[in-house]
C-alpha cells in the first residue's frame, strides 16, 4: 500500500509540474501574440502614410463586375500599377502612353476596348493615360470592356 501512495504522489507532483509548465508557455504565447499585434498595428498606421485606399472595378462587359475594395496603393502610384498590383494586365506602349489590352485573360477585340472611368459627379472617362494618372486617397475608378461600333 505504501508504495502505491508514494506512487500516487509521484504522479501527482509530476502533473502539477507540467501543468505549471503548459500554464508558463500559454502565458508566453500570448504575451508574444499581444506583442505582434501591437508591431502589426503600429506597421498597419505607418503604411497608411505611405499608401492611399482606392475602390477599383473591373467590367468585363458581359455583366460580370468585380470590386477591389480598399486596395492599398503607394503615395504617388498610377492606375496602371494599381490596376496590375490586384490583376493580371497586358499592355502596349504607344505615342499616348500605355494602352491595356487585356486584363484577367480578357482582351479586347471586334470593336472592344479596355476604357478606364472615374467616379466624380458620376462615371467620366479618365482624362489621362492609366500609366500617367495618379491615384489620390478615396479614388474609385472602373476598368470597362466597352464596345465601340
């Protein structure tokens, strides 16, 4: 009987033990994770003054619309690189800049091209090339496979 009781004793000094350790380590971790989430918020307010937000849509003409809500562009960036940073972008360099020619795998063709529009008092065709147009904080602008004919 003695020696189950000393075994029991054992046992039981080798489960507060461990208990203690895992307690020790969970206290760790979260103290790490509060940390990291105190660098990550201090790196979220930072990249803010480096970056503007923008909404960019993308209008395959065929009904098919999709918003890249809250893309975060650098101070200064163009359309065009906004534009490639969320989707897959072809282009070619011309005497007035840039002209994209396909975007996602949908290129344009029989009269369609890729036209880019920006909301103020409503939809208005952009006034610049993609690439030489500069996006300012709260910009919503529209790519649109629009036809022509």
């Amino acid at each position: 009987m003695k020696t189950s009781s000393k075994s029991l004793g054992v046992a039981s000094l080798l489960l507060l033990c461990s208990t203690l350790a895992a307690g020790a380590m969970a206290l760790n971790y979260w103290y790490k994770l509060e940390s990291l989430e105190k660098d990550y918020q201090s790196a979220l307010a930072e990249l803010e003054d480096y970056t503007v937000s923008i909404d960019l849509l993308v209008d395959y003409g065929n009904g098919t619309r999709v918003w890249y809500n809250h893309t975060r562009v650098r101070l200064g960036g163009t359309l065009l690189e906004a534009t490639m940073e969320v989707c897959r972008v072809d282009s070619q360099v011309s005497e007035w800049g840039v002209f994209v020619t396909s975007i996602n795998g949908v290129e344009q063709g029989d009269g369609a091209y890729w036209m880019w529009s920006i909301l103020g008092d409503g939809w208005e065709l952009g006034p610049v090339g993609a690439d030489q147009y500069k996006l300012r904080e709260g910009d919503v602008v529209a790519w649109v496979l629009t036809e022509f004919g």
